[in-house]
C-alpha cells in the first residue's frame, strides 16, 4: 500500500472522508503513520527490512569516506581482489595508524568511525588506499518518512496494515478513546505475527536448514 492508501484507510477507520480531511487531522495521521513505520522498523528483529547495500570508489591517498542514507556499517568488501574486508574498532585503528599518509597500500580492514549526520556514516580504510577500487557497504539502511503519497513502507505488503492499526492506536491515545485498548492489542498480535513470519523465512524452508547442516556438519542440527 502507498502512502495515500494508507491514509484513506486510515480516514475511513475513523469516520472520516481523505479527500476532505482538514490540514491539522491529515498532519496528524501522517505523523502517526511515519511513526509507526519508524517504531517498527527499529525494534529488535526486525533489521532484515533494512538490509541495504552501496558503493563507493577508494581514492589514493584517501583514508575517510562519508556513506550516506547508512544508519548502520556491517559489512565492506571489494571484488578488484575478490576480498570481504575486516572490522576495526576505533581504539585499534588509532593505536595502529596515527598518521594515516604514513601507511598506503590496498585495504584489508574498514574502520565505522559512527555517524557524521541525520542520514550520513564516517568509513576508514586501513591502509590508507593506494589506488581506486569499488568497495560495496552493506548495512541497515535508515528508516526514511513516507514523504509522498506513493512512497511504500519497507514492510512486507501482507503487513502494511500494521501502520493502519499503529496510527489508529495513537489516534484513540490522544483522544482518551475507550478503543484504545482494543487497539493495542491488535497492534500487538499483529507485530508478533510479523516477527513470527521473518523468524519462519529467515533461513527459508526447513529443506534449507538441513542444507545448512549439510555445509556445516554437526554442530548445526537438521530439523
């Protein structure tokens, strides 16, 4: 469902028409939606949503990169070498690398050196990159407000309905409604239910967990 789907639905669950909604009511359900969305995606569980992934070029000489619309560093690797790069924590890469022109060549590891702005990471290389090369970044991209009435939430579409049931349950809090309640509850069941179907296709099938064993011998029990 869109944005403007959402909405209307939302409108009609609570008596109203979209179409002829006042500004302060749209402005209202809108922030209840975003929130929801918002809410949802940053609980526990719930980071396969965001997987992300991006690229950037290395460039001589340069040890930092700004990567953007990255809320999250998981993973850096490169196919020039055909090489997944190695995590640093900061206090390592400062111990080993206090002058960062001091020591070039093609990078083995990646430094998250944490957020740099709303929508923006700081990434070093270590060394210091001598030549340019590709490198993709893989993470958890951030969570963007439905700015548009066609923008889409990134939850699967069996369970966009749950931005309905989230506004709704605002909507009945500020009112001091009596369906407060009864909302809550819905939500609930219906988050568990989302969490219930990532944890059920995490691996995909059963069969796919038995291959899983099969690659990995017995530390990993079949079903």
């Amino acid at each position: 469902m869109t944005r403007g789907e959402l909405l209307a639905t939302l409108a009609r669950r609570t008596g109203k028409n979209a179409s002829s909604l006042d500004t302060a009511t749209q402005t209202r359900f809108l922030e209840f939606l975003n929130e929801t969305h918002r809410d949802l995606l940053s609980e526990p569980g719930m980071e396969r949503l965001r997987r992300a992934t991006t690229t950037f070029d290395s460039v001589s000489g340069t040890a930092t990169y700004t990567i953007s619309s990255m809320a999250r560093v998981d993973r850096v690797w490169e196919t020039t070498n055909d090489r997944r790069l190695f995590e640093l924590s900061i206090d390592q890469y400062r111990t080993i690398e206090p002058d960062t022109a001091a020591n070039t060549g093609t990078p083995t590891h990646f430094v998250w050196l944490g957020v740099t702005a709303v929508s923006s990471n700081l990434l070093a290389l270590w060394p210091t990159p001598a030549a340019a090369i590709t490198y993709t970044v893989e993470g958890l991209s951030v969570i963007a407000d439905l700015a548009n009435d066609s923008s889409t939430p990134l939850l699967p579409l069996d369970f966009h309905d749950l931005l309905v049931l989230g506004a709704l349950m605002r909507e009945y809090e500020k009112g001091d409604d009596a369906r407060y309640r009864i909302a809550v509850n819905r939500y609930d069941k219906r988050v568990k239910d989302l969490k219930y179907w990532l944890a059920e296709t995490a691996t995909g099938t059963a069969g796919g967990s038995r291959e899983w064993t099969r690659f990995n011998g017995g530390w990993y029990p079949a079903r």
